[in-house]
C-alpha cells in the first residue's frame, strides 16, 4: 500500500535525524503531493528495506500511476526529489557542520559524509557494487576498482535528450547552483544537496561528498565562481588553506590541461578525502636542495609517474618552492627524452599536485605531465598505450595518479566471461564483445598453466592490476629505466638552482 511506503520513508527520516516528529504531517503533505495521493489511510511501517529499495517501490508507484515516465532518467529524478523533501534547508546543515567542527574537524566531516549517505545523495548502495581489490607491486598496494555504481544510461532517456534545448542553468555539475536543483534529462536532479561554505584563498568555496565516491570520504572542494581550473602559483596556497581546514584530508587537483586532466575543466575544483592512496607511501629516491629554500625537504619519489614531493612547515614558503618547479616545468623541454614545453604555440606541460599534512608538516607532490600527441598516437605519447585500451583507455585524471586504477563498468560481465574463456580455452578472437582481450588473455593463458576454477578469477585481477602498472608507467613523462631516470636527473638539477 503506498500509505505505508510514504510511511516508511518518514520513519527513516526521523530516525536519521533529518526530521523531526513534530514535522511528520507537514512531511507527510508534501510526499502525497509529489506522488499525486489523495487520500491517507491506516499506515504501517514495513521492515527490510534499503533506503534505495524503498525509492523504488515508490517509484514503481508512481510510473503505475503516471506521475512519471518509466525510463531510468525519470525514476532517478523522481527519487531525488522524495529525499529532497526529507533534507533540511542549507542553513540548517551548515550550523549543524559548524557546531561539529567546533569539536573538531573529524567529527564535522564524520557527521557530514553519514548526513550525505543518509539523504542518499552520498549513493553508498549502489557504490557497494563496485567491484575493488589490490594488487601489489614494487610500486606498493595499487587500488583496482571497477566502477558498477554510476547508472547507465536509458535509451528512451538519450532519445528524448537529444530533443532537449541544453540548459545554460547551473553553468555546470560543480556549481553551487545544483543546490537543491530539480532535474533534467542532460543535467542530474541535486534537491539533496546541500554544500557546506568554506574559505579558501580568501574567496568564497563550498564542500561536498562526490556521489559515487571512489574511496573513503571522497569529497570535493569547489570555487563558487563558474571559472575554469587553472594550475598556477595560487593553487598551492589554496591547496594549504584546504588540509589547514581539513587537516586529516589529502586534498589534489587535476592537471588543467586536455587528455592529462581527467575532470571538469571548466570548473575550478579540488578533490580530496580520507583515504591513504599507495602514492603516499611511496618512498623517497634522490633527495636534493631547492636554491632559496633552505627550510624546504625535496626528493624524487620511487613512483611508476615522475613525481618531486616537497614539504616544510612554511606554508609561504612551501607554495613558492611547488611554484618555482611549476614554473620550471611549464616551459621545460628535453628532446631526447620526447618532452616538449609546446610545439606551435600549443603548451604542453603541467603539473597535478596533490598535498597533504604530517602534523606541523605540510607536504606536496608535483606529478609531472605532458600530453603531447603523434599521429600513432592521437591520445597522447604519456598516455595508456593501445595495447592496454582494452583494459583502460580512459583519461589518467588524479585519483589514477595516486594508484587508484577507476575501471569501466563493462570489465565486471567481461572479467565472468573471461573466466570461462580461459578455463574452457576457448578462442575469443572474433568475440564481438571479448575479441578486443584476445592476444592478452592468450599470453595470461600461457604464463599461467596453474589456472583452475579456484583461482581463475584471482589470476585475472592480478593481471589486470599488473596492466593498471604499466598505465601508470606509460603515464610517466620520465620513464623507469636508466635513460628516463637521467633525464629526470637533468630537470631536477634545473630545479635545484
């Protein structure tokens, strides 16, 4: 009975606290509303269900009844729309998270990611899907994860978007004017959202989880301002101002360059969270002096990307020195090692940093980028070679970086398949869908004549993590052997002056 479906979803939301008993027939009013219900009835709670079922029992309902099309689109809009009326306005949650974070700032951010997964704009049942293991390495424990949580799309929905006039409102899915925003077919529903303020760099930012989060607390951090992202001297102070704010945070940024920049360019963000990536704990390898930083430590790291990792407790000081090897690194060039700074006016280099705290010490990496293209290859020369498209062909934005391979949704009835292949022998090589995996699991095949049933699936995701490797490899502008390390050799000693 819908009564007690309506019911349900306002017993949830008193027992997380979103609202009030007190608000249960103003609440009550507005979902009636929403599904089009004219008439109220005895009304019991029902046990067992996930706050996801539970909207789509209510969506179910109202596709039954034409409140909605049936189409994955609508369904999700309309969901989104139900918890909006559960969530409390933006000034309610801000003084929550401000009352919080006078505690302390874990205890602001532990409040604030269980009230975002409680209105479910936070979607931890369906990131529970996702698919994650490790695979270790000489590089440390690099993260896989198959990404099953972001929905696909309808057909009836792309459809009918084509016929859709694109919206100039909000400017963007970063823009704080999602904030409660309704919905379209080309723009997601955001009436649960409620950012938080925070001040970085003197100007006015706001906090949020990402949805489909891909590691613990992921969280972004976004300019007010619709301006494009921008590496330049600014950012590292930006960057110090945030882990200031959030010290128990790493907080990074996506390089602001085409191919080399896997987000939204358009848009100046950070993205961070609670999460130790493989990266940082990657050790130093040379260390070395910066001229004019005395007080400044700086190392190159034993890392598959070329990465200088600088720390001290100056944040000043600290964000001249990542500055200094910005600046150095943006018009650098190396022939021998296929670096250019540009080529027809076209920059080329630029820098992803990511930084976090150590107690009093702040600290900063600097992965070096280049996205230079050729005509063999059109993606990029420091870019996953075709080989390896087959497992990622994908852009390496900052979470990958860090060693964190994000993997698309078609590898997990892929990998089953692959599974069967490979214990059946089977030839796969005009395969519609696994042709593409043919010569590599061939040679998976033949370096592992132990394969069974038991460990089948466990010999695949290891070779997929090995590939992840040599992404991150293929990503580094200095590569691991004797020439590249020399040449990173040359650019270090043109930042120790």
């Amino acid at each position: 009975m819908i009564t007690d479906l309506i019911q349900t979803l306002i017993e949830y939301g008193i027992e997380k606290e979103l609202i009030y008993r007190e608000d249960e027939i103003y609440i009550r009013n507005r979902l009636m509303q929403a599904l089009k219900v004219e008439a109220w009835g005895s009304a019991e709670k029902l046990d067992g269900l996930t706050i996801d079922e539970l909207l789509g029992k209510l969506a179910d309902y109202a596709c039954e009844h034409g409140v909605i099309e049936d189409s994955g689109a609508y369904r999700d809009i309309f969901g989104t729309e139900l918890m909006g009326i559960l969530t409390p306005a933006p000034h309610e949650v801000n003084a929550k998270f401000a009352e919080e974070y006078r505690k302390s700032p874990e205890c602001a951010t532990g409040w604030y990611y269980r009230f975002s997964a409680d209105t479910n704009y936070y979607r931890a049942g369906v990131i529970s899907r996702d698919i994650r293991w490790k695979y270790d390495c000489e590089y440390g424990s690099l993260d896989i994860t198959i990404n099953r949580s972001k929905p696909e799309k309808d057909p009836r929905d792309i459809a009918a978007a084509r016929n859709m006039k694109k919206a100039a409102y909000p400017a963007c899915q970063l823009c704080l004017e999602n904030t409660g925003f309704h919905g379209t077919l080309t723009h997601p529903a955001r009436q649960n959202l409620r950012p938080v303020p925070m001040k970085v760099g003197g100007g006015d930012w706001s906090f949020q989880y990402s949805p489909y989060g891909y590691y613990n607390e992921h969280c972004i951090v976004f300019n007010n301002e619709h301006i494009p992202m921008k590496i330049d001297a600014s950012v590292f102070g930006k960057l110090f101002d945030i882990i200031e704010t959030l010290p128990h945070y790493f907080v990074g940024s996506n390089a602001d360059l085409p191919i080399v920049g896997g987000s939204i360019l358009s848009h100046e963000h950070f993205q961070g969270g609670r999460y130790t990536f493989a990266m940082e704990k990657a050790p130093a390898e040379t260390q070395f002096d910066l001229s004019g930083f005395p007080d400044i430590k700086a190392c190159t790291v034993k890392w598959p990307m070329s990465v200088i990792r600088l720390n001290g407790t100056d944040k000043a000081q600290l964000s001249a020195a990542c500055d200094k090897i910005l600046r150095l690194w943006r018009g650098y060039s190396d022939e021998s090692a296929g670096i250019f700074a540009e080529t027809d006016g076209t920059p080329h280099n630029t820098i992803t940093p990511i930084a976090r705290r150590h107690g009093d010490v702040f600290e900063c990496d600097l992965v070096l980028r280049n996205n230079i293209t050729s005509e063999d290859r059109p993606l990029g020369i420091f870019h996953p070679n075709p080989s390896l498209h087959h497992i990622k062909k994908e852009n390496i934005g900052l979470i990958e970086v860090m060693g964190l391979a994000v993997l698309p949704a078609r590898l997990a009835p892929e990998l089953e398949l692959l599974e069967k292949a490979m214990l059946e022998g089977t030839d796969i090589s005009a395969d519609e869908k696994l042709g593409c995996h043919s010569e590599w699991l061939k040679d998976v095949i033949s370096r592992h004549p132990e394969a069974n049933a038991d460990n089948a699936d466990a010999i695949l995701k290891k070779e997929i993590g090995a590939v992840f490797e040599q992404v991150l490899l293929d990503a580094g502008v200095y590569k691991r052997d004797e020439k590249g390390q020399a040449a990173f050799m040359r650019f270090v000693e043109a930042a120790r002056k």
